[in-house]
C-alpha cells in the first residue's frame, strides 16, 4: 500500500514536473553516446555541482558502431568519459584499466573518472540559451572522443580529439598497466602535481599560468581539445536553442 502510495505521488510529482517543463518550453536535450572502437568501452557521467545523477551513470557500450542515448534535465552541467579493459573478478568486483570511476559496479553513481581520463564537458542552458561544450585533456588522454551537436543555432561546432595521443605520451607521463603496456597519457598536472601544471596558487589566472611544453604537446596532438586549465577560449565550443549531442569513442 506504502509503495503505492508512494510510487503514486512520483508518478504526480513527475508529471508535474513534466508539465512545467512543457509549459515553460523546456525540453531535455538528448545526449547520445556511440562506440566506434575496436573494442568495448564503458561510459561514465557524472552531474555537476552536487545536482542529482542522470537516470544512468555508466554502461556497457560494445564496439561495432552501437549507441545509447541518454536524456538530461533542461538544465544541466557535467562531464562524460569511457573506461577501457573492463573486467568483473570473481569476487563480483568490476574494475577498469583506464578511467575507472572506483565503485567496484558498472554504474559510477556520482564518482568521476580516476586520471587519465578524455573528457566531453557539457553545459547545458535553460530555456534554449547558449550551450558550452568542449573535450578536455586536463585530466590526460585514454581514448579518443568528439562530441557534435544536432539542431540548435549559431556556431555549433564539432569539437573532436581523434588522435591516439597515448602512442605520443612521454615517459614521465605515461601511465602503465601491470603488463608493462602503455594505456594512457597523464596530463602533466596529474603527473606532477606543481602549481605551474595544475594552474593553482599564485598559477591561478590565465596571465599566470601560460601553456607548457606538456600542454603544447596535447595541443599538437588534439588541437581542438582543452590542452591545460587555462588553454585559449577557442578550445571551448557554444551552440544555442538547446540542440542534442553526439558523442563518439574512438571517432
Ligand atoms: C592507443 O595507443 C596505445 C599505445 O600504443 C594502445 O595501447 C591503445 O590500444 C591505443 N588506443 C586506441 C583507442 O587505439
């Protein structure tokens, strides 16, 4: 009885919320993730700003071209990345060679990507307003991505890092499985910690924390992408009239 009282009133309280949004002409943008790898990957988000997680907040993605969309409240602010060589051990513990979100389960329930990790950076805007997106290597390289808009108005434009920049990564920053591979490329701020590379303390403004031969290195390889945390504004990509976004691995 509880329970259906219960699931009566999330059922009002959703249409209520789906009628405002109606009303108001708000409209969730639909955000759909392909995997156009050679291999699995499993896609992490996470929200934002303590806001509450999207409906799924990681998956299974075979390779071969297969897709998932996934819907956002009208606004909305988050990252979204792929884990690699996922594997479920005896004990019923799901753990990643790259990019792992650390909850032992395939869902990443509000914890982000451990670095290195690619990540599509998405802002969503209310009522139609101007979106930013962008990929970002400041938290390092695992897997290529790009992200492309679909509908909206005004620049639009894909942004895409679809070089292997681990195949380019230096000693110092490369991150390593047990086997001695090469699996991913970390940014020199999550390789080095200092303030120059992560852009804090007195690094902390755009005048003060200029590119480095590390990010001057991801720019090369990902022109398009974030390089560094204060990487010239170019890297940052706008569209409005709340379009939906395409997110490829491996594009
Ligand atoms: C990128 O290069 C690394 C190192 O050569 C390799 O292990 C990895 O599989 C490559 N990744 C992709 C997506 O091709």
């Amino acid at each position: 009885m509880s329970n259906n009282r219960t699931m009566s009133k999330t059922l009002a309280f959703y249409s209520l919320t789906m009628a405002f949004f109606f009303l108001s002409g708000a409209h969730s943008a639909r955000i759909t993730f392909t995997n156009n790898c050679l291999n699995t990957v499993w896609p992490g988000t996470l929200t934002a700003d303590q806001q509450p997680q999207l409906s799924n907040t990681g998956f299974e993605l075979l390779s071969k071209k297969s897709s998932l969309p996934l819907d956002t409240p009208p606004l909305w602010k988050g990252r979204f990345w792929a884990r690699t060589e996922c594997s479920t051990d005896k004990s019923g513990k799901f753990t990643c060679a790259t990019a792992e979100c650390d909850t032992g389960q395939v869902a990443c329930s509000g914890n982000g990507a451990i670095p290195p990790a690619t990540l599509v950076e998405i802002n969503i805007a209310a009522d139609g307003g101007m979106d930013f997106y962008d990929v970002s290597l400041v938290d390092g390289f695992n897997l290529p991505i790009s992200v492309a808009t679909q509908g909206g108005s005004g620049d639009c434009r894909a942004s895409s890092c679809p070089t292997n920049v681990t195949m380019a990564c230096p000693t110092e920053l490369q991150m390593k499985g047990c086997d001695g591979r090469v699996l991913a490329c970390k940014s020199a701020c999550i390789a080095f910690n200092t303030p120059n590379y992560c852009c804090t303390g007195t690094f902390n403004t755009p005048q003060t924390c200029p590119p480095t031969d590390y990010s001057r290195l991801f720019k090369q390889q990902c022109r398009q992408a974030y390089s560094y945390a204060y990487d010239d504004p170019d890297s940052t990509f706008t569209c409005s009239g709340r379009p939906d976004y395409h997110i490829t691995f491996c594009p």
